[in-house]
C-alpha cells in the first residue's frame, strides 16, 4: 500500500470508529446511496476488502447468502467480526488487496474508500483481479471522496477513472456529489425496467 499499515492501525488504536461511520450524517447517508445503488436486493457472495470496522458490511451481510469482509489492520477486523457477531453467514480475514486477494467468485465486489491508499499499480492490479473473480453477472459498486488526502497516491477520481478504464464493464449507474464518486458497474442483464421484470 502506499499508506503504511501502520497508520491504520494507529488510527484504530486511538478509536473504535476514526471515520465516525456511525455518528457523522454525511457516512449514513453515503452508506444508505450505496446499498440502494445496488441493482439486487440480494446477493450470494459478496466480497469488501477495507471493510474497516464493519459498519457497512453489517447491511451488505444481511443482503447475501455469504458475505467476506477483509482490513488490514487487526483491530479493525476484530471490531468487524464483533458487528457481524450474530451473522452466520458473514466471515472476516485480516489482509491487504491486492495481494491477499481471495481465490474466489463473488457476485457483488463493493470497494467503498480504498482505492486512494494504494498506488497506481496496485490499484490498476486490484481491478483486474476484481475484474476476474467477478462471476459473469456480477456487479462491482465503488464509493470513493473526491477532495486530497494526504499522502494517497492517487484522488478518489483517479481510482474511478481507472476503474473504468480497467474492468471492460458496462456501467448501470454515475452519482456524483461534492465530496464523493457513486459508480456501479455490472454485465448483468436482468438489470432491466421495473415494467420488463413484472411481464
């Protein structure tokens, strides 16, 4: 990573919850945009690698049939399983993407606030192995803000220009605000009108 593991866990030393995900308006409403962006109600295995503290993987887990959620930084994962404590069918591993990245098929990739801690080359081989573990309906959905942060290789709009550039994907859908970049990528055919799913 191009932010060392070390300022995550320092970060999670001083606090259970250092981005206030649940506290701050902004954080619950960013995270109710990204479940509802999701073209399903309903997933069978979903993967977050960041997952942090798990305040968004909660809600993903209770969409899925399996939920894996990973961090790099051991308190945060703690934190994580203790979340998803009564959800049976949610695990979550300590790693960094990309080079623990799970030897598995997902329905849904969700990469919400990761990609600007990696550098370009890793983030660019991050995709293209989301790309791949991707079933062939399946939907990748990334949230990422869009103002500097210090010491992050690339902008929240780098990590999304990227993104498209990379995953050879159609995308389903663009939300753009001040502070952050929404996008949802999908080769799901079934995302089709309300009207054409009723008939």
């Amino acid at each position: 990573m191009s932010i060392p593991a070390s300022y995550f866990d320092q970060l999670f030393a001083d606090s259970q919850d250092p981005w206030a995900f649940s506290e701050r308006w902004y954080e619950q409403r960013k995270r109710d945009l990204t479940l509802a962006s999701l073209p399903h109600q309903h997933y069978a295995n979903v993967f977050e690698p960041g997952c942090a503290n798990g305040e968004l993987s909660r809600a993903l887990a209770a969409r899925s049939t399996r939920f894996l959620g990973m961090d790099i930084c051991a308190r945060a994962v703690a934190l994580a399983r203790a979340r998803l404590a009564q959800c049976s069918q949610a695990r979550v591993e300590v790693g960094a993407a990309p080079g623990d990245w799970p030897a598995e098929q997902f329905d849904l990739i969700v990469l919400s606030e990761l990609g600007y801690y990696l550098d370009g080359d890793q983030w660019q081989q991050l995709v293209q192995q989301a790309r791949q573990s991707l079933r062939p309906r399946g939907t990748l959905i990334a949230c990422h803000w869009l103002h500097p942060i210090e010491g992050c290789a690339l902008s929240g709009r780098q990590v999304h220009e990227l993104l498209d550039q990379h995953l050879a994907l159609p995308r389903l859908l663009r939300h753009e605000e001040r502070d952050f970049l929404l996008e949802v990528w999908t080769a799901d055919a079934d995302t089709l009108s309300l009207e054409e799913r009723l008939n």
